[in-house]
C-alpha cells in the first residue's frame, strides 16, 4: 500500500519538530553554570548553608512558550519521544527513548537513544540505537553494539577538545519559535515532582510549510508533486503545547498535534516529547556485547549514511563505513597466506556496471574454488601490500591473486565466464 501524501507530510513534520527540539540546545549550556548535571553540582550540605534565592517571577504564556522552544539550562535528561501517524487507512509508530548529559566544557556529550519504529504495513518494524560515551560512539540493536571507527568519530572528539562542543553545527534550517501564534495559559501541571506552568498555541502552517520545504531543499530532497500552496490548504488544525518548569523555566514536555486532508483523505500526527530526571547524573554505559563489522538491514543503512553524513561535515569528504568496518582485507591476507586463488572486487555501490559485477561475482562464488571478496571501492588502502602496486583508481575493478601471491587488475565489467575462465588459467 502506497503511503499517502498527508501521511508523508505527517510524518515529516514530526521528525523535523521533533529532530529541531534536540539540536537547538545551546552550547552556553556548558559555560554558563546553570545546567550542570547534578554529580557536577554543588554538595547538598553547600546548598543548604547558601542564602535562599528570591522566587522568580511569574513567566507569561509568550515567555514560558519561548522557554520551550529555545531550551537552555539543561545539562542532563533522560527523555522519551513518541510519534503517532494516521492516514488514508494506514498507521504508524515511533518511539525515541535514552539520556544525554554534558560533560566538560571541551567534551562530546553523553549519549543513549534507542529507537522502535512500525510502520504502516505489515512487517514494517525497526529497533535501533546509538551510544556515544567515553570519546566512542556505537550503533545498537538489543544488547549488542557495533563501534563506529575512529576514522569517522574522533574528527568529531578532536573538534570538541580543540573548540568546544557547538551542537548549533548540527540543527536543521528550521526555527520552531516561528511557527506559533500567541500562547494561552493553561494553569499549572506537576511532572516528574516539578510543578510546571502549561500553555498552548496554535502553528502559522504558512510558516511550517515554508521552513519545511526548505529544509528539505537544503538536505537535497523534494517531495515532488505536492506544491506549498496545497500543504497549507490541507493543514486543517495544528496545534503545540509546552510545559515548562515554573521556578527553573526548564522544559519538561512539549506536545504536537496536527490534522491534514488532501483529496478527501484525513491524516493525523501526534507528537510529545517528555523529559525526566532533568539536570540530574544520568547512566550512560557502552555496549556490553561488541561485533565487529557493521549491522545489517535497516539499521545498516542508516549507520552508512550516518557515518558518511557525519564524515562530510566534520572532515570534508565521505567515508564509508561499510569499507572501514570490512573483515575483508584480514580474509585476503589469510587466504594468501594459505596459497589460495582470491578475487576481489572493488565497487561502488551506485554504479550500474558495479552492480552487474556484483552479480558476476555471486556466481563465480558458486563456480570456482577462490575466495570471492567483495569491498567497497574506498577499503583499497586497507589491503596493503596485496594491491598496493595495481593503482586501482575506477570501478568497477577486480583484482585476482593466484596461489604465489602475484595479483593482476581487471577493470571495468567483464562476464561470468571470462572471468572464471581467468580464475582457473591463474597458478
């Protein structure tokens, strides 16, 4: 089943709002004192012998809505993200949950967030996370993790310890505090202990359209076929709810609600971001249970696109993560070793002839006794000396190493038999 367009939209809205809320923290959080984690404040004896502050004053609902959307003051949270969508018959979930907490002034945040996603046809379902702590990130599914190289990772570390940590880097092109129109008080609610001051307003879909499209041309996306004008028309209600801590104007939950229709078809989106344990130690451990490689499925491709998105922005070019994570240059070395034929095909995934040779080598796995490897073109340099001197600089390329060790390159694509007919003249 097709999603429809109102689910599409949906959808996007609640990632954008709910991807915005943790990016625009801002990184005075670190200096400014007010948001230390609770191991980092002062001893409960000290607090007790200081003088009481005087009571804050009373926010206005404009005032406690920008609190929420332009949160600062929080240097630890545990927090748990839920996302509803329905639409032309079709239903969907996504839930966040994990802990962040700062820590030095020149140190990467900690880090857990786990992921469980279904979605609207059967089958559909993703369970995922990622840890960063102790200067390593990992990719998780259930207890087991996989760590993200250093090649990818410590470009980041080395930034944070060099000029501090700037999560602004890493927002989206949106700006929440200009999608509501002026906030209502709602009274006051206790969450999480903490008496907190409700309000609520209604969203300018002009503006939402607006800033989400251009969101989605600054990340080379389109949704084609759908123009501003018919979003904005199909927003039929839109609403935000906060609410925000009386005395300490720290965020506590924010809530999103929207109604769509398009060609008769009703969509709905519920999003609610809570926080707890705010500005209190949070633990945050590495994997217990470490495997090398990559994950594969869907949470594959997301850390593929992670790490090459992570890669671009702190160093300037692309990494694959599937090429640093290979176990596949240790296999060559061993099958060498061991006076065995090898070939290997180095490739790009996104090359037509490279995913014809994908194919031809699936089959002369089946064909010949060698040791059939297959890498993405970007791993050449972890294999050493075994391919140092071919130069293999285009894909897709095939190199052949017969039982001396002698390795020859064949570039460009070339047929099963061919091929296999060179693997068995090889020594």
């Amino acid at each position: 089943m097709a999603i429809s367009r109102p689910f599409l939209l949906a959808l996007l809205g609640a990632v954008l709002l709910g991807a915005t809320f943790f990016a625009v923290q801002n990184a005075r959080d670190n200096s400014d004192g007010d948001a230390a984690p609770a191991a980092q404040q002062a001893a409960p004896e000290q607090q007790a012998a200081a003088p009481a502050e005087p009571a804050a004053p009373a926010m206005t609902p404009d005032e406690a809505l920008e609190a929420a959307l332009s949160p600062s003051g929080i240097g630890s949270t545990s927090f748990t993200v839920t996302a509803s969508l329905r639409g032309g018959g079709e239903r969907a979930s996504l839930e966040l949950s994990g802990a962040w907490e700062m820590g030095a002034a020149n140190d990467l945040p900690a880090l857990e967030l786990n992921v469980s996603a279904r979605g609207p046809e059967s089958g559909q379902r993703f369970e995922g996370g990622f840890v960063a702590v102790d200067e390593a990130a990992y990719f998780t599914q259930g207890q087991t993790g996989w760590r993200l190289p250093d090649e990818v990772w410590a470009p980041l570390v080395e930034q944070a310890a060099q000029n501090g940590f700037d999560p602004s880097r890493f927002s989206l092109p949106v700006n929440p505090s200009r999608w509501v129109g002026q906030a209502r008080s709602e009274g006051t609610e206790t969450l999480d202990g903490v008496e907190t001051t409700h309000v609520s307003a209604t969203l300018d879909e002009a503006r939402v359209t607006r800033d989400v499209l251009t969101a989605l041309r600054a990340s080379g996306q389109e949704i084609d076929g759908i123009p501003a004008a018919a979003i904005r028309r199909g927003v039929k209600s839109a609403e935000l709810d906060a609410w925000v801590g009386t005395e300490d104007r720290t965020l506590r939950r924010l809530a999103f609600e929207s109604v769509l229709v398009d060609g008769g078809e009703r969509a709905a989106v519920a999003l609610d971001v809570r926080l707890t344990g705010v500005n209190k130690a949070q633990e945050i451990d590495a994997p217990a249970k470490l495997s090398q490689g990559m994950p594969n499925g869907l949470l594959g491709r997301f850390a593929e696109g992670f790490a090459s998105s992570l890669s671009r922005r702190v160093g300037g070019q692309t990494l694959s993560l599937a090429a640093l994570t290979s176990a596949n240059p240790q296999r060559a070395a061993r099958a060498v070793a061991q006076h065995k034929k090898v070939v290997i095909l180095f490739h790009n995934p996104r090359g037509s002839d490279d995913r014809l040779m994908t194919r031809v080598m699936r089959e002369l796995d089946r064909r010949t006794q060698a040791v059939v490897l297959r890498d993405h073109v970007d791993a050449v340099e972890r294999y050493g000396k075994l391919v140092e001197d071919l130069g293999v600089s285009q894909t897709p390329s095939v190199v052949l190493i017969d039982r001396t060790g002698e390795a020859r390159l064949v570039e460009g694509y070339v047929d099963t038999e061919t091929l296999a007919q060179a693997v068995a003249d090889a020594r």
